[in-house]
C-alpha cells in the first residue's frame, strides 16, 4: 500500500469499527484504476447511523490527517454517502442500496485487502 493512502484507509476503518459500521471492505483498486488506490465500503443500519458514519470520519479526517474530502456526494436519505479523498473513496451504504450497486462485483479486478464483518 502506498503509505499516505493506506494511512488514509487505516483512519477510515478504525473510525468505521468506531462508529458501528458493518461490512467494511477494503479494496485495492492501485492495478485496475487511475483515479483512486482504494475505496472503503461500509453498510449502516439506519439512516441516523449513515450519517455519524460521515459526520465521524469527516471529522477524524480533518484532525488526524488535515483534509477535507474533495467532493462529498448522496445523503443518508438516499443510501448511499461517496467522500472523496483523492487517494481513497469512502462509500458508506444502507444494507439494501449496497445490494443494489454491487460494487464489490463491479470493481471485482481489484483485491480486497480487508473484511471486516
């Protein structure tokens, strides 16, 4: 892993587990990809839960590491969050958009280098 984005990912992922968040996958997408290393993906139970996902790790990102997402996308009423740190996406999904997307199988040349269930 390149060091500033696993870094990225390892602040992502503790804060998830933090958090409560469930099913988090990290995906190595370094060799099929050019515009991100990895993407984290994490469910929330409920809409309330999606949103401490985000409010969290925004947070935690600006006082551990100094940055703000490039771009933040969706709300919990949707489903589905996208935070964008450049070298890491965050996606944190309800259970039955998650289903939905199948991002897992969409990026399946990628390698997954943590699961946590």
């Amino acid at each position: 892993m390149a060091d500033v984005a696993s870094e990225l990912a390892r602040t992502l992922i503790e804060t998830l587990e933090d958090k409560k968040g469930e099913d988090i996958l990290l995906l190595d997408l370094s060799e099929v990809c050019t515009f991100t290393d990895y993407f984290v993906i994490c469910n929330g139970g409920s809409e309330r839960t999606l949103q401490a996902l985000a409010d969290e790790t925004r947070r935690r990102m600006k006082q551990v590491h100094g940055r703000n997402a490039r771009a933040t996308e969706g709300s919990a009423a949707s489903g589905w969050i996208l935070q964008d740190y450049g070298d890491v996406i965050l996606h944190i999904f309800s259970p039955a958009v998650r289903a939905y997307y199948r991002l897992e199988e969409l990026w399946n040349g990628g390698r997954v280098l943590l699961r946590i269930d």
